[in-house]
C-alpha cells in the first residue's frame, strides 16, 4: 500500500491510474478503522481495480471541540487494517494541507438537508462536510467513492454536493453494518462502556418497533414510546423521527417506500446515530 501525504501527489498518482486504464475507488475515512469501514473497501475493490482510502479527522465538521480532542485516532492500526484489505493506497494529509489558508469555510445551504435533524443539532457541521468533501474530491478524482448509509444525512448531502457541483464521481451507498446486537458500528463505540454498549443495542430496537407500524395513529404512539423507553435507560434523545430519506421531510404516510427512521442520542456522553428504512424493517 502507497502512503500519500500531499494533494498534488495523491492527485498525480489517482489521474496516472485512470490513464492507464485503471478504474479507481475512494473510501474517505475519519480513521478508527473497524468492520464497516473494512467492508467498504471490500466492496470497492470487487468493483474497481484500484482502491484508495483516506484517513482525515476533519475539524471543520466538529461544532464541539471537546469531541474532536477525543475522536478516536489509531492511524498505526488504520494501515494494518487497510493493507490486510488489500488497499492500494491511503491519503493521510494534515491539516495544514487540507487547509492551506486556515479553516475558514463557506456555509451551504441545501433545504432541509442542512437544516434539520443533523444539522440543526451540529451547528456548522454540514458546512463542514461539504468544505472537505469537495476537497477530497480534488485530490483523489476517482470513478466512485464509497460511504455507509448509517450517516444517512451526510450521504444526502454528498450526493447533493456531487449533483449541484457536478463532480465526475459516482457515489455508492453502502448498508450499514452492525454488531451482533444490533448496535451499528462506529468509531466512537470505543468510547462506551460494556454496559453502555448494551444500553446502545436499544436504539436499533426502537428502529424497529418505529418502523414495523402500519398505522398514521399507531406511529403516533409508538415514536413517544420509544424515546420514553430510551430516556428511562439514560439515554439523551436529541430526535427520533421518520422523513422522507430524499428529501429528508416529516413523512407520516406509513405506506411511502421512501421513507426512513431517524436517531440521534447522547449515551455515556457519546453521541450516537443511526435510520433504518421501512423497507430494510419489513425484510428483517
């Protein structure tokens, strides 16, 4: 595996691939590498011929500089993981090459997208996102780029970013995975005890008794339930919601196929999130 630490570089090795004749793949990663991740770069290396990963904690998207400070970083084990997948090369800039002119970045604005939900509760973070993103996007022009549908939010507005600013990058939506309870993998899990790893299975039970009713009077009841039953294990319910997963709207049609159950919760002073489509409800 190749380690890049300059754009121009990483770009000049990306553009000579695809010259080549070379498919390329890009898996953009915050570090703290665990199965999901890995399954990403699976993914995209069954498809494309080459695979590039990033490992970038970005701190434009970070409205809470106590959770930045203590956002995971294991980059040593990034990069044995990484190569045990096979991974043809990883972009691991600074900061300062990220941000050459200091972190000042231009907000966005796209609906509902950037501000409800996530972005409501992250005041920024969106801006964030999208400052990065499209940096990224520079520096390794890859075919496709790979993300994981537990960020359900973000990934809208990536593929929001890609529409509008009509960037040349295919994005693949990717399921989430999970533990065996259910819980959906995470690099801040780390952070929770053992018991608040049980506590944190709950979520995706509460996903799924929102998402199995059938009834506008049924949901009703069910969402207040939910947070009720979630609060009483010392859970911090910031929203427990079902919108439209395009649009990201308030969706109370139970029979919509679109639609999307949304968490976000502090557990352990851990931020977790999480959505589970109906339709992914009705299969399980």
């Amino acid at each position: 595996m190749i380690v890049f630490e300059r754009v121009a570089e990483m770009r000049d090795w990306v553009i000579r691939q695809r010259r080549l004749g070379r498919s390329v793949s890009f898996v953009p990663t915050m570090g703290a590498l665990h199965p999901g991740h890995i399954s990403l770069i699976n993914k995209a290396r069954g498809e494309t011929d080459v695979v590039v990963a990033s490992v970038f904690v970005n701190p434009t998207q970070f409205n809470n500089a106590e959770d930045l400070e203590k956002y995971p970083r294991t980059l040593q084990d990034d990069m044995r993981l990484l190569q045990e997948a096979q991974c043809d090369a990883l972009f691991c800039p600074s900061v300062a090459e990220m941000y050459p002119d200091g972190q000042r970045i231009v907000p966005v604005d796209y609906g509902n997208l950037t501000n409800r939900f996530e972005a409501a509760h992250r005041p920024g973070h969106f801006d964030g996102v999208v400052a990065i993103v499209r940096k990224l996007f520079y520096a390794v022009p890859a075919d496709r780029a790979y993300f994981g549908e537990k960020d359900m939010q973000q990934l809208r507005v990536i593929q929001t970013l890609v529409e509008r600013e009509e960037i040349p990058i295919q994005i693949v939506p990717c399921p989430t995975m999970r533990e065996s309870s259910g819980l959906a993998m995470s690099s801040r899990n780390v952070r929770l005890s053992e018991e608040g790893r049980k506590k944190a299975s709950m979520i995706f039970n509460a996903l799924k008794r929102v998402a199995s009713v059938t009834t506008l009077e049924a949901l009703r009841e069910m969402i207040p339930t939910q947070i009720r039953l979630l609060e009483g294990a010392t859970f911090k319910v910031e929203y427990l919601s079902v919108v439209n997963k395009t649009t990201f709207e308030a969706s109370n049609n139970v029979e919509e196929h679109e639609r999307v159950v949304l968490f976000a919760g502090v557990l352990e002073g851990v931020r977790l999130i999480d959505n589970l489509s109906i339709a992914a409800a009705r299969q399980l």
